[in-house]
C-alpha cells in the first residue's frame, strides 16, 4: 500500500518523542570532556628545560620559545604559541620528554580580536631553577636541537 | 519538443547541497540538462606541496584535511604507504586498533552520506537521527585521541596512544545500539515513498562505463561490480574478518544510497570481530625519533569511505618527503558527473550529487 512507509517513518519519530533528550543546553550545562581532550595548552614551566622539541616537532611552526644562558645553563625566558595556526594535533605534546606542555581541559578560546589569540604561557625572568638533576645533559641535548 | 533557448545556471560554489564550496555550470534546456561542467578548486590549500616542506611525520595532520569526515582512513593510508617504502612491521595490536578506528570512521562518514542525502532530497529529520549517533563516534574518537574531528592518531609504525580503558566498554555498548539505529534509518529513509520516487531509476551509472571512470568505493559497488580493496587485494589484517561486501543491482541513486546503509552493518561486524580478537601487546614499532626513508617511491591504496584512496610517496632518502599525490576517491568519482546528468531534470542534479558522496576537502586537496 502507498505511503506505508510515510508512516512508518511517523511512528519511530514518535517513539523518539518519548526517549531521553540528547540535547544539551550548552553554556549552562556541558558534556563531560575525555581525559584526553586537546583544549587549551598549558606549560609547567618548572619543568621545562627550554629544550626546543616541541617546536620543532611541530608542523606549523606555531611554537616560539625564547632561552637565555645562565651559567652555561639553558633557561627559559619565554614561550609563546601562536594559536591562529595550531593543528591541535598533539604532536608538541607527544615530542616533550618532560611533560611539560600538555593539553587542558579548557575550549573556550574564541577571542574578540586577533591580536589576543597568541598564547604566552612564560614571559619574564628566567625562572630561579633549584634541582640539578640532569642539567649536563640537557644543555648538550639542547645545543644539538636547537632552531 | 519545442526547443528553447539554452540557459545557464550557476549551482554553486554557495550552495547547500553541493556539501560544500563545489561550483557546477548547469547548461539547460528547459528543465533538461543538456551539461553539467564541475569547477573545483575553490578549497585549494596545496596539501601536496605542503608536504614537501614537512618531515614524514608532521604530514599526518594534514592527512585529516583531506576528507575531514573519515580522518582515520586518511592517517591510515598515508602512515601505511611510509611503513611499506621504509618496510616496518606494525605490532599486531596496533594493525587491531587501525582497524576498529578505520571502521568507525567509515560508519561516520557514511552517517553524513546518508543523513545529508536525506535532507538533499527533502528530509530534514532522517539527517537529525543521523547526526544524532554520529555524534557517539566523535565520542569515541575524542577518548582515543582527543581529537574529534581531525584525529592524527596513525603514527608510521602503530598509533599514537593505546586504547584508554573506557573505550571497549562504550564501543561495545555502541555496537550493541547501532543496528536498531540503521533499522530506523531504513524506516525513516529508506522506505520512504517520496525518497524512494526521487531516487529509483536515477542517475543510472553503467558498470562498465563506472570502471572505465576509475570510480570506486559504495558508487562502484552500487553498480554491481564487487571490487572492495579489503576483499580483492587485503591490506593490514582486513583478512581475518568475515564480512560481505554490498552490491547493488541498478546502479541508481537508490541502490548508491542503499549500499552506504548496508556497508555500515558490515562495518560494526568487522569492529565486532577486532575487538573480540584484539590482542595484547605494544601499539608502536620500534623506529627511529628522525625517520628517513630510502630513497624510492611507493604506492599505496587502501579501501577509504569514498572509494579507493591512494597514496603516492617519492623519497629522496632525506627526512622530508620530495613529492607526495593523494589519489583522492570524492575527485575522481565526480568525472562522470557531466555524462551522469545529462537528460535529468534540475531536481535530479541535487539527487545525483548527493548519492555520489564528495566531500570538497578531498575534492580539491
Ligand atoms: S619539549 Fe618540553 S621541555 Fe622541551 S622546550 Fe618544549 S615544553 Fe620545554
Ligand atoms: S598541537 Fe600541533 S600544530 Fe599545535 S603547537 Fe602542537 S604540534 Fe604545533
């Protein structure tokens, strides 16, 4: 018989009517994130050993890190990551032996005007570093890596 | 007939039912389409030349970008072509991981085939339901790698992180769900009268002609020629799989539609037998943190949702690559559009587009 299938249709769209609602009011209510959700970075700067990895790992070239000498030693004096290009695709994250740049949970990063979207995550002094752990080597490693 | 003047008309590059910024000069008599001339290129991004500024492994995001609706396919058959020129074995476990991830990603795009399909032809709600369990996938995908859209979780040697462990609990509570889910589209779509009068009988593609055309994927198979890359030529472990492979009998809109439908079923068969094979064991070769293949060349295809997606990599021993080409399966399916139009009616266009499933990203790379 025609239109059969007209209302077949008519009945599951009335079966759905009575199933649990997959909306969700977004900025009052939101999904729970994956643990592994590439949000916004976030740099442990006591960590990181200006190592220059990550930047060059990256495809686009979106990581610019900034070091200076202190005591033959490599320190971070700044860190800034232009955002507009990021593939979010983890590979800076996947490169850093630290752990030190690694993706948060945030994703709300729309921003009103473009010159906000650079993301410094360390700017300044170098940063006062006390443990001495593996600082030789690192030094050495950094020369060889470096841009 | 009374003849009358011929008219043109621009469909496109602003149109809703060309998936995207694709630009078709109609050319009408009346109604009747006397030629339909594609123009690409309006999303250029030169992902080719691109590459050649990249090393091996900072193209896979790239790959994404290609058909951004089945990512993992894209990952999969460029990582897969850079293991086979630099001969690197990948960890069972990880060949499982592709397979399951390659599957899901097929089931993704053909929900957006189906569900745009849908509203192409009329009907707004098949589309909702579509997008509704698409949106479990991205789920998925986003537990597996963060990511939900553009994945880059291939690496050349295995993947990029093990499966977390919530992952097998909620894919298989997908798979428990999915089947009832492709019965409502069938009702939903499927079995409706108006879709099935707008589709039946149009856009008949010829099986020869199809093969002739170099076109591939569901568009090839509705036409009745079974050529499916992981039945006639098995790459990775597609082998151990029981699975059918769908074929249609007209090669109409109908039966192009209709085999998406039916490769969903065989995919979540496929996902069933990996995870219940899955073994244990690292997800990464051994290689090395610079990768420098030798030089050569290499070809590679494997079976992408669209239809046979080729990679093609030139190797000059450096870390970079020196050429590489993308045999992407939604540009070369859109050759015959011209010839597939012709004598339809301006209504039809849209149907005929639609069931032959391009997505622009891939369209023009
Ligand atoms: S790779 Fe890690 S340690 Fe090295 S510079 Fe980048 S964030 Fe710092
Ligand atoms: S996520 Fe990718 S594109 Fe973004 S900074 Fe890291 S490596 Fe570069």
């Amino acid at each position: 018989m025609f239109g059969q299938g007209l209302l077949k249709g008519l009945q599951i769209t009335l079966q759905e009517l009575f199933t649990k609602k997959v909306t969700v009011q977004y900025p009052e209510e939101s999904l729970p994130l994956a643990p592994r959700f590439h949000g916004e970075f976030v740099l442990d700067v006591e960590q990181c050993i200006a190592c220059s990895l990550c930047a060059n790992a990256c495809p686009n070239k979106v990581i610019e890190i900034e070091t200076a000498k202190l005591d033959k030693k490599r320190v971070l004096t700044g860190y800034m990551m232009r955002l507009q290009y990021c593939l979010f695709c983890g590979l800076c994250v996947e490169a850093c032996n630290k752990g030190a740049i690694r993706f948060s949970q945030k994703f709300e990063m729309a921003k009103y005007f473009r010159d906000q979207i650079p993301l410094i995550l360390y700017k300044g002094e170098p940063p006062v570093q006390e443990e001495q752990g593996n600082t030789g080597i690192t030094a050495g490693e950094a020369e060889g890596t470096e841009v | 007939m009374l003849r009358t003047e011929e008219i043109t008309l621009n469909m496109g590059p602003q149109h809703p039912s060309t998936h995207g910024v694709f630009h078709v000069v109609l050319k009408m008599d009346h109604e009747v389409i006397t030629e339909a001339r594609p123009i690409c290129g309006y999303l250029h991004r030169g992902i080719e030349k691109l590459a050649e500024a990249r090393t091996y492994t900072q193209f896979i995001p790239y790959t994404d970008r290609l058909d951004y609706l089945a990512a993992m396919l894209n990952n999969t058959g460029y990582v897969q072509a850079v293991e086979k020129l630099m001969e690197i074995e990948v960890p069972e476990r990880a060949e499982y991981i592709r397979v399951i991830c390659c599957e899901l990603s097929r089931i993704a795009s053909h929900l957006i085939a189906v569900g745009t399909y849908s509203v192409d032809i009329g009907g707004i709600t098949g589309f909702m339901y579509c997008l509704r369990d698409r949106e479990r996938i991205m789920d998925l995908f986003e537990m597996v790698c963060g990511s939900r859209l553009t994945l880059s979780y291939m690496r050349i040697g295995g993947v990029a992180e093990d499966l977390p462990d919530e992952f097998i609990p909620a894919l298989c509570q997908f798979l428990d769900e999915m089947p009832s889910r492709l019965d409502e589209y069938d009702g939903l779509i499927t079995g409706n009268e108006i879709f099935q009068a707008r589709t039946k009988h149009v856009g008949l593609l010829d099986p020869g002609v199809a093969i002739n055309y170099g076109i591939s994927g569901p568009n090839l198979r509705a036409s009745g020629v079974f050529w499916d890359l992981r039945k006639n030529r098995p790459y990775s472990v597609y082998d151990r799989f029981d699975f059918e492979v769908p074929l249609g009998k007209r090669g109409d809109c109908f039966d192009r539609f209709t085999c998406r439908i039916k490769e969903m079923r065989q995919s979540l068969k496929i996902i069933r037998q990996a995870v219940e094979q899955l073994p244990e064991g690292p997800v990464m070769a051994k290689v090395p943190k610079v990768l420098k293949p030798p030089a050569g060349d290499v070809y590679h295809e494997i079976e992408g949702a669209k239809g046979i997606l080729g990679y093609y990599v030139v190797s000059d021993g450096s870390n970079k690559p020196y050429r590489i080409h993308v045999r992407r399966p939604s540009f070369i399916n859109l050759g015959f559009l011209n010839e597939l139009c012709k004598g339809w009616k301006i209504a039809d266009v849209v149907a005929i587009l639609g069931s032959l499933d391009i997505v622009l990203g891939e369209v023009d790379c």
